[in-house]
C-alpha cells in the first residue's frame, strides 16, 4: 500500500473519527501520526 497524501490522511481521519464517535474501535499499525486523538501502545524488541 502507497502512503496517503495530505488531503486522504485527513479524510481517512476524518473517516476512523466517525467510526470511533458511534463506539467502533479501530487497531492501526502505522508509520505517520494519525490525524485525530489516539492512545499508542507501542511494541518494542
């Protein structure tokens, strides 16, 4: 998968917010911030 320009990570944001606000859970596993709140549990070695 191609990363997301500007204008699509703030849509897809705008997108898992919604999804987010009627109580769905969303588990990402990214390189680039998110566009909206988040709590990270990163996993190391």
């Amino acid at each position: 998968m191609s990363p997301l320009d500007a204008e699509w990570r703030g849509r897809f944001g705008e997108i898992m917010d919604e999804h987010l606000s009627t109580g769905g859970m969303i588990l990402a596993a990214v390189h680039d911030p998110l566009p909206l709140a988040t709590r990270t549990v990163e996993i190391g070695r």
